[in-house]
C-alpha cells in the first residue's frame, strides 16, 4: 500500500460515524492486541465527556498521534498490550470511576464505554466494519 492509499484510507476511517469506528477499533484491537493512549508529562491524557471524566483510546498510533494536536500537542501515544489493559487498566479505571472514550476525532468525543464494558467487547468476537 502506498502511503497516499494509507492516507487515504486513514481518512475514510476517520469519516466513519462512531459506531463503524467502535467496531474498527475492536476488530484492529484483537488482531494487534494492543489499545493506544496519549501520554504527556502527568501520564495519561484525560478528557471530560458531559460530566464524566474519560481516557481516549485508538485502534492504531497513527490515529491516537492524528489527535495530538491544540493542547494535545506535547502528548506522545503510548500501546498498552491487551493482557495489561485486562489486568491493570479496566480495574484501575474502575477502582477510579473513569469512563473510556473510545476512538474519538475532532468532531466527536467517540463512543464512551465503562472499562468493564470496553473489556467484554474486546474480548467477543467482531463483525467487520
């Protein structure tokens, strides 16, 4: 694939409505086995979704890269291999009561998820995109 087709297809994904991207970002998620934040200098970078408080996750570093960008900008992505996202994260963002906004772009905070939730469907089998 030529990077222009790369492009091109990171737009096309990008342009999915939330629930194509939920479902691209579990089914790229299983194949790699990894689930990508943004850190920066205070660890990992939060957002706030109505009156919850979120982590961001992406399906690939390309994606989570592509929205480090205004007051992101210094943030570098960071994969968390699943085997640690299932032992450490989903408890740890649960002990804490966050929420995980998955796969958000500039136009929308993507799809928000309760950790044990994120988890479950990581962890069932996938429909194609």
């Amino acid at each position: 694939m030529t990077s222009e087709n790369a492009t091109d297809k990171h737009d096309v994904i990008l342009g999915l409505g939330a629930k194509k991207r939920l479902a691209f970002m579990f089914e790229t998620v299983q194949q790699y086995k990894q689930v990508w934040i943004l850190n920066d200098d205070d660890g990992c970078v939060m957002l706030t979704n109505e009156d919850d408080d979120c982590v961001p996750v992406w399906p690939t570093r390309e994606f989570a890269q592509a929205w480090a960008t205004g007051e992101w900008e210094g943030c570098t992505p960071k994969a968390i291999p699943t085997a640690d996202w299932f032992s450490r994260w989903t408890p740890g963002l649960e002990e804490d009561d966050l929420l995980i906004a998955v796969f958000p772009t500039e136009e929308d905070d993507g799809t928000i998820l309760f950790p044990d939730e994120f988890e479950k469907q990581l962890k069932a089998p996938k429909k194609k995109y």
